[in-house]
C-alpha cells in the first residue's frame, strides 16, 4: 500500500518573481504472510522542493531549484541526497520572447538513481549510474 500527502506553497509574486515550495511523504506499507528476519520493509519516501524564478534589471533572469530526497525505514545505508540547478539568462527582442541562459545541474555533485521494491518473498534495492554535475547553455523562443 502507498499513501503519498503533499503540501505545496507557491505565489506569483509579481510578473518577474515568483516561488514554490512542496513536501510529500510516500509512505510505504508492506504486507505479508512471510515472516522474514529482515523486518517488515515498510519504508517513507521523503521528496522537499523549493523554486525561484526571477527575471531583474534589463531581462536578466535567475532560477533556481532545490530538491531533497530523503527515506526512513531502510536499512541499505544513506541514501538521502539533494539536488540544486540553477540558471542565469538575458531576454531579448520583441516582447522578451527569446531568452539564452547558461545553466548548471547538480551543483552538489549528489545525484543518485535509488529504487526499492518489494515482492511477496524479496526485497529489492537498485542503484544505477545518473547524469554527473554538467552546465549547458540553452536558448528558448516563445512563441504567443
């Protein structure tokens, strides 16, 4: 069974600044008939947010998110992380409908790719290789 309750707080400040904040706990409830010596496997996923978005003085823009991963009940050691991005760009022409930026992912250098998941007689924990900390330069043109 997994129930997963999530707040999210976010406003729109003004046309250039806005934010949001988000916390959801998937909390994971295992049955079985087995009894098995390694406990009941029930586990909480734990997912914190936080993002800024902010466009100042001449269309110069900044955004950036924060996210933390966090699980209680596990017993396979530490694998609670955070992951920050964050971007620096310059709007121009017509309407600011073009925006360049240079942006930046996993500025902490933690990323991990952890899954867990139970059948009626295993538990199973994954672990696979992600994306190392990288910056890219984008441009975006929207079109209204």
């Amino acid at each position: 069974m997994n129930i997963i309750p999530k707040v999210i707080i976010g406003s729109n400040i003004s046309q250039n600044l806005d934010f949001t904040a988000s916390y959801s706990a998937g909390i994971n409830k295992i049955f079985s008939s087995l009894n098995t010596a390694s406990g009941t496997g029930d586990y909480i996923t734990h997912n914190a947010a936080a993002k800024l978005g902010w466009t100042f003085f001449w269309g110069l823009t900044f955004r950036s998110t924060f996210n933390y991963i966090g699980y209680t009940g596990l017993d396979t050691g530490n694998e609670d992380y955070f992951l920050w991005n964050v971007s620096l760009g310059k709007k121009f022409l017509k309407n600011n409908a073009a925006e360049i930026k240079v942006e930046a992912f996993d500025i902490l250098k933690q990323n991990q790719a952890f899954t867990h998941s139970t059948g009626s007689n295993y538990y199973d924990y994954i672990n696979s290789n992600v994306l190392k900390p990288y910056a890219m330069v984008s441009f975006v043109y929207t079109i209204r």
